[in-house]
C-alpha cells in the first residue's frame, strides 16, 4: 500500500489530515484509485467524507460551494481544486441522470454502493492506508471485468449514461464485460433511461473511447446492447 500512497499528492493527504483533525475521515474515491491499482497516473482526485458539507467549508480556507445540493464542495489549495464530497444514499432518478434526493450517510460502503461499476467502488484513507473494497473491484480490476455494483438493472436505470460508459471501460481498460452486466445493458429499462441522456454527455464518452487502442472493442459492445441504434440508426 505505501508505494500507492507514494502518489497520493501532499494536498489530498492534507485534506484528508485536515478532517481526521475535525473528527472527520476522508478517502479518495472512484477513478483515481481505479488509476493508482493500475500503477497509471491518475487525473483526477475526488474525495469523499463523512463530514456535511458545512462543515467542510469551515474547515477550511478557501472553499467554492460547487454542488451543495449534492454534498459536493471544492476546496482551493492553492492553484489547485479538489472536489469533496459528502457520503451519499440516494433516492430515485426520474430524469436517468441525477438522483431526485440526496440522503447524507455515515458509511463508505453505503456511498460505494451506488457507484457504476465494481472497479470504480473501491476507496482509500491515504491517511492509514485502509483499502475498502467491499465489491472485489480491485479482483475484477485484475481480471479485467467491467462488472456492475450490485444489480445491473438498477445501476443502469440511475444513469443512462453508464451503459455507454461500460462499452468504453471495456475498450480503454482492455477489459471483457460481465455477462450479467452486458445482458442488463440490452435491457429495454436502460435503453429508455439511456435514450434520456444529453448529446453532450454521449459525446464526451465517445471522445474517450477513441483514446483507446482498439476504440471498436466498445462500438463491438454497443452494437451487441443495441446501444448504437439508439444514437447511430443507421
């Protein structure tokens, strides 16, 4: 673990110090820790805390209230801006993209549990090094399976985005989907909420999946889904 945290940038660290003085935990969560297990640079540093976003923002110097609806603030540390978000349950999504109500919550593997895929539900305290994993993404990561977080039909109705984002992790990964994850994805409930989401959104995924070497192992994918009728008919 100390030659992942080795990458862990001094201003992350010193979020996550920072709240642990307040009586509060920090982990970094999502991509980046899908990058670090990878031993790949990552991008981008999301944060997530048991603390409310209140006091996030007196805990700190400079703060921008980017997202308090959805628990999210960014903290300024110098040039820098790290987004921190508070752990999160959430109720329905009628619009297939943001969930109708956030439910502040005290547990990471509550938070973790509504994430997209297994491999991007694993979550680091670089302040003692505890690695939560409570999905065996870091296993799938290893095996290179793109598998949903608990019930795929019920992740891919959250966001319609994530069936098009399967298809691309499995082309910038070099990954092969989970049979149960690719046959939710076909599913006519995903393809409703997928047929909600915003051209912008579909863009920037496509953007990304031709960063990979073989950009056609994802239109493969979403040819099998019936993903690309949905945006390609012809």
């Amino acid at each position: 673990m100390d030659h992942l945290l080795a990458h862990v940038p001094s201003d992350v660290l010193g979020i996550c110090k920072r709240l642990r003085e307040k009586g509060k935990r920090g982990w970094i969560v999502g991509g980046c820790v899908r990058d670090l297990l990878r031993g790949k640079q990552a991008k981008d540093w999301d944060i997530a805390t048991d603390a409310r976003p209140q006091d996030v923002i007196a805990a700190f110097r400079k703060v921008i209230p980017t997202g308090l609806q959805h628990g999210t603030v960014t903290v300024v540390v110098g040039k820098e801006h790290y987004e921190v978000t508070t752990l999160r349950g959430e109720g329905a999504y009628s619009d297939g993209r943001r969930p109708d109500t956030v439910e502040f919550v005290d547990d990471i593997t509550a938070d973790l549990a509504r994430r997209d895929f297994t491999f991007n539900a694993i979550a680091i305290d670089p302040v003692d090094g505890q690695l939560i994993d409570p999905f065996d993404g870091q296993k799938d990561l290893d095996a290179r399976i793109v598998r949903a977080v608990g019930n795929p039909d019920e992740r891919f109705v959250e966001d319609g985005l994530r069936v098009l984002r399967a298809a691309r992790f499995a082309a910038t990964l070099e990954c092969t989907i989970d049979p149960v994850t690719e046959a939710a994805m076909a599913h006519e409930r995903s393809l409703q909420t997928f047929r909600k989401v915003s051209a912008e959104r579909i863009r920037d995924e496509w953007m990304k999946t031709m960063l990979a070497r073989r950009p056609s192992v994802a239109f493969e994918a979403m040819r099998r889904t019936h993903i690309l009728g949905v945006v390609c008919p012809e």
